[in-house]
C-alpha cells in the first residue's frame, strides 16, 4: 500500500497561485504569477529531487495538469527523476470536463465515486511509494477535508503577496500535525514535513 502526500509552495501569507511563472496562472486577476522565481536555488532543487525519487504516480487537478501537461513533454531531461517522472509514470487528473488527455499515461478520475477511486489508486502502488500531488489547490483541499492526504511538504518562501488563493481556506478541518522533517535553504526558503495525529485539540494555557 502506497502513501498519499502533497507537495505545494506557498507564500508566507499562504498564496499558492501560480509560483513559476507570470503567465501561468492569471485567474482572478492575480498579478503576482512567478513569485517563487528568485527563491529557486539548488537546496529547493535537491529536495524536490528527493520528493520525485519516491513518486509512483501523480494525482493533480485540472489546472495543475494543464499547466504540467504543456511544459514537461517537451523539457525531458535524461536521469532527471522529476522530468523523467512526470512524463514516464501514471498521472491521475481529477476532473469532470477533461476528456482525452493527449498526454501518456494519463488516466481522468471523474464523478461521484472519485474519493473511493483514489483510495483505490493509492492501495495499489508498493509499500513507500507514493501517489503525489503537487500544487492542485482545489484538490488539495478536497484532499484534506476528507483526510486523504497522509503527509505534507509545505515549502514556505519568504515573500508577502495579499493576494491570490491560498492552500488552506476559511472553513477547513481543524487538524494537528507532527513535525517529522525540515530544514532551511540559503535563499530563505523553509521547508517543513508534517504528517496529520488526528483532529486538533483545545486548552487554556497553565491549566
């Protein structure tokens, strides 16, 4: 049984939106798209190499796989485990308008049984492998709120925006989280590993 984990970069107001690029997210007006762009030295790099080393298969939303679908197919790099990965390995899209996805390997989850149909993916993959998403703002929060997700690499990168969608929205479930990784990289960037104990819980302090 493999591990379902999520991997999202995000703004230390929490922003997720569009990270790589000015253009590749402009929904809602956002004007900030490529703010990760000055962060992005070899430490991120390594880790997310670590992070592509374990993937069996990638679960995305729509507007992620768009967004990946575009770029990767064409920028594949001999040995690199995340271009070599992304294109190679299957990819889960969760969407109830893509059809026939050009890109190989590519199978869409749709309609009402998609919860039980992950379950289902993430149980056939071997035992410390995982089934990965990365980005997927809206999956990620479907994710989270059903309690799917088994472990998160959140890297927090030393940029204020004010604008833009966030990872974690007004309404979520309250959930407690241990700290099982992190570290630091010389541009700022901290990255964090937590997986989830169970609901969080409440006190007074000194009682």
């Amino acid at each position: 049984m493999g591990k379902l984990t999520l991997t999202s970069f995000v703004t230390l107001d929490g922003v997720m939106q569009a990270p790589g690029g000015p253009d590749e997210d402009r929904s809602g007006g956002f004007e900030y798209g490529g703010w990760l762009a000055p962060y992005a030295d070899d430490q991120m790099i390594g880790f997310m190499t670590e992070v592509f080393d374990r993937a069996d298969a990638f679960l995305l939303g729509r507007r992620t796989y768009d967004i990946f679908a575009a770029y990767w197919p064409s920028h594949e790099e001999p040995g690199d485990p995340i271009s070599s990965g992304l294109n190679s390995l299957p990819k889960y899209v969760a969407s109830t308008t893509l059809k026939d996805p050009d890109w190989a390997r590519t199978t869409v989850l749709d309609g009402e049984q998609l919860q039980s149909e992950i379950v289902r993916v993430k149980d056939t993959l071997p035992e410390d492998r995982e089934l990965q998403v990365h980005g997927s703002g809206m999956l990620a929060q479907y994710l989270l709120a059903r309690d799917l997700v088994e472990e998160i690499n959140l890297l927090v990168y030393p940029v204020f925006l004010g604008a833009g969608r966030r990872l974690f929205p007004t309404g979520g479930l309250p959930t407690a989280f241990e700290l099982v990784a992190h570290r630091m990289t010389d541009s700022g960037t901290s990255i964090h590993t937590y997986r989830p104990t169970g609901r969080a819980t409440f006190a007074t302090i000194g009682e």
